[in-house]
C-alpha cells in the first residue's frame, strides 16, 4: 500500500539515504564533498521542518520537505522514480499551500523539467554562494478556479 504521511525520527536514516544517493546522483557538477560536509545540517534540518514521507508497503522510498511555503527538497529513490510519486508528493503540498517557491539547479535538466510540467514557473536566475552554480527560482501559485 501507498500513502503520504508525516515524517517520524525512524525514518531519517531511510530520508537521509535517499537525499544523499539523490544529490549525487542528480547533481554530478557539485563534488561529493559538498553533500558530506552538508549532511548533518540537513539531518537537524529535515526534522525541524514540514517533512513529509512517501511510503510504499511498509518501506520510505521518497520525501519532500517544506519550510514555511519553501520547498527544501524533494527525493524519490531511483528505481521509484517516473512513476509519479513526485507528482504525488508536490500535489500533497499543493493541497495546503496556495503558493510555495524552490530552488532548482540549470544543470539539473530533468527536474527543472518536472518542475515547469508540475506547473511551477521560473522567476529568475541566481548563482548559488556556495557553489557558484546558476541555480532557478521557481514558484508555484494556485489559480483563482482552483481555490
């Protein structure tokens, strides 16, 4: 069984794993050590935030993490993806939230992509601090016939 629940302590490890196999794998411009040094801050992080987990038959296979309208990451294990638990866990937030934003990275095609499909539309272009990498500010607003 599928469904979409509120992110518990004993799931971030599982959480964790696929942030991590997720930016490594999504993002090959940005070296490793980026994500090691960023990990435990985004372990703190990701409990302290809306989190919320994609569970299918017992096991957490994708998450998205929202702050205050802000979508702080959005992951889904790879041999779960395409078949639209993305699009499952954003229309989740889209059900509570009238507007939220993202950041994706220009280098990362496919979910700039998924993105635009979802909707979300590109405001404008930034360079990441920490990586120098050109990096979209996207939003999503929920039109008036859908309120």
């Amino acid at each position: 069984m599928d469904y979409i629940r509120k992110m518990i302590p004993d799931d971030l490890k599982r959480v964790m794993k696929i942030w991590y196999d997720g930016n490594l794998e999504a993002h090959d411009f940005v070296p490793k050590e980026y994500w090691d040094r960023n990990f435990s801050y985004v372990s703190r992080a990701v409990m302290a935030i809306d989190t919320y987990v994609y569970e299918v038959d017992g096991r957490v296979v994708g998450f998205i993490g929202m702050d205050e309208g802000y979508i702080e990451g959005l992951f889904v294990e790879k041999e779960f993806r395409g078949i639209g638990i993305g699009s499952r866990l954003l229309n989740y937030i889209k059900e509570d939230f009238d507007f939220f934003s993202l950041h994706v990275f220009e280098n990362n095609y496919g979910a700039y992509r998924f993105y635009e499909e979802q909707g979300l539309i590109k405001k404008r272009e930034e360079v990441n601090e920490d990586l120098g990498e050109v990096e979209y500010l996207m939003y999503y607003r929920k039109k008036k016939n859908e309120m």
